[in-house]
C-alpha cells in the first residue's frame, strides 16, 4: 500500500518534487509586499536567510505573479563564476550575443536591458540565487554595468539572494557605493510555533487530510526540532509518513517524530 493512501493524502505535501504549495504567513505576504515594491521601483534588492527559510520559494511565488507581457525574468545562480563568464552566462540568458572580453559583455548587457525597458517597454528581472558566493569584483562591478543615463534612472530589478553573511560583506567599505543603492533589504526569520503548526496543517489539508494525521506531541516535538527552519520540517514530516507507514501505524506519535530526527541527525 503506499503510504499516502495509509494518511488519507493526494500525494506527499512534504517532499522537493512533489506539488508544491505555497504556506501563506504573515512572513510570506512581507517578503512578496516588499519584492512587489522592488519591481514597481526597480534597482537592487536583497533578500537573505539562514540555509532551508524558503527564500527561493518565496522568489519563485512572486516571479509567478509578474506579468509576462511587463516583466523578463532572468534566473541565474552561478554565482561562483569568474566575472567574465558570469557576464557571458547574463548575456545570453538575456537573448544576447556573449562575447570573449567584459568591455564587450558589458556593452551587450547593457544594450539589451535598454532595447527590453525602452523598446519592449519591459521591467528586466535579474535573480542572482546564491549570492553569497559572489566575487567582490562582481558586485564591484554592478554599480557600473547596471548604470544608465549617467545613474539617472536604473532600467532592471537585479534581486540578490543568499545566506545572512551576504549582508555581511556588503558591509565592508569597500563595498558602501554598492550598499547605498539598495532599495529593498529583507532578512527571512524562522517560523514562530504558530506559524510552523499551521504551515504542517495547511499542507496536509491541502494535500486532501480529511482527518489528523500528527499527534499534538508529535507536532511540537517537529516543531521544537526543526528550530523553525521549513526544509527541516518537510525533512522530518516526510520521515515522520515513511516510518509511521512501516510501522503501520495510522497516526504519527512522538515516538515516531524521534526515530525521524535520529535518522536525520537533527
């Protein structure tokens, strides 16, 4: 028997690839209110959170919002690039031709962004994932490559996201030019207790639970574990079905939850 059938459920709320779905919160309508605002504004935003918070879930709601016919979203998370081979990866992923040399990756990056806002009458949209990871002779550069009409006006929404020590290295001096112009900084909290109960209810009702699936205890205890981080939640909550499955056991205990987080290393 799978071991959806044993719960009641469509399919597993819990794992990567399943249908994912979006946990509305408090947190999650600031984070799409203010990404909202960076769209209408444009220039840089960042966007930072400890490792599983859900910031590339929140990006991926929110891309889903923007109007096809306004916005061209540019998705790109090889921070680890050298700076040349990030502005090539930019260039074509904006439709251009890449080139050898940066002067001229520059020019063409450039050049699309103005032919998409000014001809297109279209908002670029560059995600850049993982940005902690980015060079300093990168974000050097940005001030530089997104400059228009000698810094009058910014034509794209260049979003950076990453770790907390993103915010970290953007401190430094070297990096203050930078650092002024961003118009939008948000750090991703953890989840209260409240937050992370209705976020676990919320999926498996909309996973089709028709009745409880998790003991009370059993759902602190997810709670106390995963320190409010979602991924650890889905981590344990998919390892919580699997065992009480085999297990054959209708409800998930405390019991079970502990054999979940030792198998985990929580």
């Amino acid at each position: 028997m799978d071991y959806t059938i044993r719960y009641g459920l469509e399919f597993n709320p819990f794992l990567k690839n399943s249908k994912e779905i979006f946990v509305s919160t408090d947190e999650s309508k600031e984070v799409l209110f203010r990404l909202d605002y960076l769209a209408k504004t444009k220039g840089f935003g960042l966007l930072t959170g400890s490792p599983g918070r859900g910031k590339t879930t929140a990006i991926r709601k929110w891309v889903q919002t923007l109007n096809n016919s306004q916005y061209k979203v540019v998705y790109t998370c090889f921070s680890t690039f050298s700076p040349n081979d990030f502005y090539r990866n930019l260039a074509t992923e904006l439709g251009a031709q890449a080139h050898y040399r940066k002067p001229d990756n520059f020019r063409v990056i450039q050049e699309e962004l103005t032919r998409l806002s000014v001809e297109k009458r279209k908002t670029p949209v560059i995600i850049i994932d993982e940005a902690n990871y980015i060079s300093s002779a990168i974000l050097n550069d940005f001030k530089l490559l997104f400059n228009f009409e000698m810094d009058s006006r910014d034509r794209a929404v260049v979003l950076l996201s990453g770790l907390p020590s993103l915010n970290a290295t953007l401190r430094l001096s070297v990096h203050e030019p930078f650092r002024q112009r961003i118009i939008m900084n948000y750090e991703l909290p953890a989840f209260t207790k409240e937050e992370g109960r209705s976020y676990v209810l919320d999926k498996l009702q909309r996973a089709g639970a028709t009745r409880a699936i998790f003991e009370d205890a059993a759902l602190e205890a997810i709670l106390n574990a995963s320190d409010g981080t979602p991924r650890i939640i889905n981590n344990l909550c998919n390892s919580c079905l699997l065992i009480g499955d085999s297990k054959k056991s209708d409800m998930i205990t405390a019991e079970i939850v502990m054999q979940a987080i030792n198998n985990n290393e929580i």
